[in-house]
C-alpha cells in the first residue's frame, strides 16, 4: 500500500485513455500537489539512471504544445509547461474535442482559438517558449521526422522549448548513456538469423562494430533523440492552419528504445505530441517538491493474476456451464468470461477449475471466419465443431500462428472439467477503476 509519507510520482494508466487516468492522478496528486510536465520528468530522469521507471516508460505530461499565427504574421509554435488552457482536465478535453468529434478522423490534434494562443504568445498564461516554426523547419533536411545527434539536439530550439531549463544537461547526460551503450554492443554481434550470405553478413558485422566503436568513443556524438509530431506535419508548405485557430497538444516523452536506421544503430527516445487516441500514462506527485523519482506505477490484470484469492465474489444464482475456453493463472486453472461473438478473447478469468482431465482430440485449431489485420479472432462454435466427445473445455497451449488468406492456426488441448460456479473473480476492468484497491497492492 502507498504510505502518505510516499515521496515522488506515481504512474497512472488507464485502457479507457486520457479522462480516467487523469481523475487518477489528481486523485493520488490531491490538493497539494501536481500532474507532471515534461521538465518534472526530466528531473526524475537526471536523478536517475536508465533502467528505472523514469527512463524506461513514456509519459504523457501536462506541457503543452501550440502551433499557429504568431502576431508577426508567421507560424509559431509555443511550449507550455504546466500552465494554459491545456493545465486542467477541461481545457484539455475541450481542445482535443476538435479531433474526437470528427469521426472520420480526418482532424489531427486538439485545437484553441487564435485568441487563445495570442494570449498564449503575450505570456497572459505565465512563460512560455516561443520558436519561429518557419525558419526552424530550415534548420534540418526532415524537420520533425529525423534523429539527432547530441550536438544537434543541445542547440535545437525545439528540443529546449520543450524539455526545458534542463534541456543541455538532459542530453548531455542520455548522450553519456548512449554512449555506453554502444560500447556493450561493439563487444557482441548478432546472430545470422536469416541465412545472409557469409560475405556479405560479416561485412555488415564489421560496419556495425565500427559504428558503435565510433559513437562510444570518448566525446563522440551519438545519435540520441527525435523530434516528434505525430498528428501534424508542420514541415510542410503546403500544411494550413485552420481560419481562427491554433492547434494544441499535449507533449509525451518516449523511454529509451533501441533503433536501426540509415545504417546506424542508436540508444534513442523521441519527445514528441500526444494525440488524444494514444495511450496515456500520467505521473503524479503530491508535493510541489522536484520529482526525483517515479513509481511505474500498477497494472489491474497483474493484480488480480497475483491476488486472485482476493478478488472472488459469490454468485447469487449459479448456472451450469457448457463448453469454456480455459487459462493459467500459476498452476491453476480458470474459465474465461464468455467472449462476444466471434471476436477475440476475453481474457478476463472467471470460476477456478476443480477438477481437469485431459481428453484426446485434435492438437491445432484453425480459424474458419478468418482475423482481422492479424487479430486473433474466431468463434467459439468453430472450437466445439472439432472437439472430442464428452470434452466441455479447450485450452490454448501456445500462441496463434498467421497463414495465408487472414487464418491463424494455434496449439490446443481438450478437457474434461469441473468448475465451482458458486464464485467468480471480478474483471480486471473493475479492479482498474477502484482507486483504492489500486493503491493497496502498490509495492
């Protein structure tokens, strides 16, 4: 359980996206303290090292970002950190209102009036970061799109505006990480997975080595970060800004990731803007203090796959079940909730199992409905068609392979079972919405 005397931040992320993880947070945050800006991530990640929650997780944050006609007549893009319209949760649904409400999704990010970011841009919010998009989109080939060395990202006006005052000392120290990273890599190669040519693979072993014995020397300049945004393409000419207002985002952090590209291999994250469809995953902490750690926080399904003793509840009128797909949880096993039609699977278990003898019948299944973009999905009338007589439950025992023409075929057993009915476990869905059940298994 989280102590009161807790110091730092708290993950929250919810399935059902901005709305809840933010009641969340400023639940945990309460009246003293705050949801994290970018620059509070920072902080954490400078008082820390990668490998730990700060590093390795993105976080979406209450800076904010805002590109529209400055009062020189040209595009600018304003960075706010913690203050303006998109501080509080309703300025930030009534921006991002613009792009849900569009079902076509043909809008891109949130929106605020011309006004708005006028007001913005005279600091009537609090200080703010101003850059002239126009010229900063001459600054690099592919603007927005491609990575930076440390050396370009430590003056790019962008990058600063959006970490902050912490900007220079950030990238020096991911510039740092980075290069020890590559120096762990220059002593390992990879294995020729593919079959490659002799010759040619180890041509690429050698250039691989000397790429990571370069960017983990001593001073080097190791490609570290890109400059994200995902919902806009404000590198383009031809890209307008909509009569009478601004767009607006909310900035998110990625953790650190490794990456191939251009024939490099680099130790990267990218800084970039949330778009309201993304994941979020807010930090709270409950002091004004300087964040210099963050808690990742916990997850509902582990939860209750960990405490399942704990979450049973009695079931008022039993029925008797029919045929059910069953999981492990540990060494036992459980039915599923009955899934809907002939989609993907629940997941979410729902009475123990007491009893299970296997029964002989077939080792793989098919799909006969086919998945959709690769989504496991089938119905389970197509499960029962092929199973044993007296088997009333199957198993899968590994993971869906992909065949031609959209089917999947997987391993499977068939079972003979008895359930106790008296009981089921509630949905994880449930526990991810009980802030202080949450908090009671925080470890």
């Amino acid at each position: 359980m989280v102590s009161d005397k807790f110091v730092g931040g708290m993950s929250f992320y919810h399935s059902d996206g901005m709305v809840a993880a933010w009641k969340q947070a400023k639940r945990f945050a309460g009246r003293a303290g705050r949801i994290a800006s970018l620059p509070d991530v920072i902080d954490a990640r400078l008082s820390t090292k990668p490998g730990a929650a700060p590093w390795e997780s993105y976080f979406t944050t209450t800076s904010a970002e805002y590109v529209g006609i400055g009062r020189n007549g040209k595009k600018t893009l304003i960075v706010a950190h913690g203050i303006g319209p998109m501080s509080t949760l309703d300025g930030i649904v009534a921006a991002y209102r613009y792009q849900f409400d569009d079902r076509e999704r043909n809008i891109k990010g949130g929106r605020i009036t011309e006004q708005v970011f006028r007001d913005l841009e005279d600091g009537k919010y609090g200080e703010v970061s101003v850059v002239d998009l126009e010229s900063y989109c001459k600054r690099h080939k592919y603007p927005f799109i491609q990575i930076l060395r440390a050396s370009e990202a430590i003056t790019d006006p962008v990058i600063n505006a959006r970490y902050g005052i912490l900007a220079g000392q950030y990238v020096k120290a991911h510039a740092e990480y980075a290069r020890q990273w590559h120096r762990e890599r220059a002593l390992t190669n990879p294995e020729n997975r593919y079959g490659t040519p002799v010759d040619v693979f180890d041509s690429y072993l050698d250039r691989r080595r000397n790429q990571h014995l370069r960017d983990g020397s001593s001073g080097s300049d190791p490609f570290i970060t890109s400059v994200g945004c995902s919902t806009a393409v404000y590198w383009s000419d031809e890209w307008k800004i909509d009569n009478g207002l601004a767009v607006a985002n909310l900035l998110s952090v990625g953790g650190l990731r490794t990456t191939s590209f251009e024939g490099n291999e680099g130790l990267i994250n990218e800084v970039g803007i949330h778009s309201w469809y993304d994941g979020t995953r807010l930090v709270a902490t409950r002091t004004m203090d300087k964040l210099r750690k963050i808690h990742a926080g916990v997850d509902a399904h582990e939860i209750l796959h960990k405490h399942w003793q704990d979450f049973f509840r009695p079931v008022a009128k039993p029925s008797e079940i029919d045929f059910v797909h069953l999981t492990k949880i540990g060494n036992k096993l459980f039915t599923l909730y009955p899934k809907v039609g002939d989609g993907m699977d629940s997941y979410d278990p729902e009475f123990l199992v007491t009893e299970a003898v296997p029964v002989r019948g077939p080792d793989s299944f098919t799909t006969t409905i086919g998945g959709y973009y690769g989504f496991f999905k089938y119905g389970e009338k197509e499960v029962k068609a092929i199973a044993p007589p007296h088997a009333n439950a199957y198993l899968f025992t590994g993971e869906p392979t992909f065949l031609s023409e959209d089917h999947h075929i997987i391993p499977i057993k068939f079972y003979k079972v008895e359930v106790d009915i008296s009981r089921r476990l509630i949905k994880a869905s449930k526990i991810a919405n009980d802030f202080d059940t949450l908090m009671k298994y925080v470890k």
